[in-house]
C-alpha cells in the first residue's frame, strides 16, 4: 500500500508547541507517525511565510519542524493561484483568509491525499469541504480530503 500524501497546513505547527491546547497531543502523534514513514509529508511556502510571523523563538521552533520531520515544501505556483482565486471567488473562501485558499489550491494542484488541519474555521468543515470538491472537479483536479489530525492518527487499544 502506498503512503499517503498529506499537505500540513499552518495550524499543526502552532499545535505542536501549544501543550494547552485539546488536539495538542493528537498533532504530536501526527507528526511521530510521519517520522516513522506513515505518511509523506508537504507543506508550502505559504504556510512558511505565516510561521514566520510568530515571535522569534517559537517561529524557528516551528520552521525548524520541517526539517527535523523531512517535510517537502511545495512552491505557490500560478496554477495554485489561479484555483485559489475560485474558491475567493465563488465565496468558499473569505477574501481576508485567502491564504486559507492557497493552502487547498497547492494540495489540490500536487495531487495530495489529505490536507491535514486544525483550522475549523475556514478548512476543516462540511461547506468547505463540499464546496472546494465541487469547484476542484469543475476544474479538472481530483480534489485532496479535508482533515483533521485526529482523522488519520492511530489510536493505541487504550485510547
């Protein structure tokens, strides 16, 4: 069986360094499983810029991730722009949270499996996931999952 591709999105970065917060441990579980090689591992260029905005020590906390867990970062191409802009566009996606977007667009437009992410808000509900499904056939892609972590982590019998 092959190993699924996941698309990180900014969320599971923060997660992994908030210990106070509910799906905390479920993110750390995510990313041991990607070091035992569950999964393959991706994020972008756009989720790098927004880590890049936290203070200074938990910012390279969480760039430094990348590297630790070998995850491959995907560049924002204008295929990827151009999906991202639909979604804007047809209001799946709220102008202000456009990022939300490219984060979608770049999965969808490399073929990954999954896009894993905390973001309830904007990523991780039922319109969204509809919505971009929608849209991504509209447009030729096969359209990547929507996830969160605690979908794809395995669960010890105990647990």
């Amino acid at each position: 069986m092959r190993k699924q591709k996941i698309y990180l999105e900014t969320t599971l970065f923060n997660y992994y360094f908030d210990t106070d917060r509910d799906a905390h441990a479920d993110t750390v579980k995510l990313f041991k499983e990607i070091a035992k090689g569950k999964f393959e591992a991706y994020t972008s260029i756009a989720v790098l810029e927004e880590l890049k905005k936290a203070p200074v020590e938990k910012r390279d906390a969480m760039l430094a991730l990348v590297d630790e867990y070998g995850i491959t970062t995907l560049q924002v191409t204008e295929e990827a722009e151009r999906l991202a802009d639909i979604y804007v566009s047809k209001g799946i996606i709220p102008l202000k949270y456009e990022t939300d977007s490219v984060h979608i667009a770049v999965a969808t437009v490399n073929d990954l499996d999954l896009i894993v992410s905390l973001n309830f808000r904007h990523i991780v509900n039922p319109e969204t996931k509809y919505t971009t499904r929608l849209e991504d056939i509209k447009n030729g892609y096969r359209s990547a999952e929507i996830v969160s972590p605690m979908e794809v982590i395995e669960y010890d019998e105990e647990t």
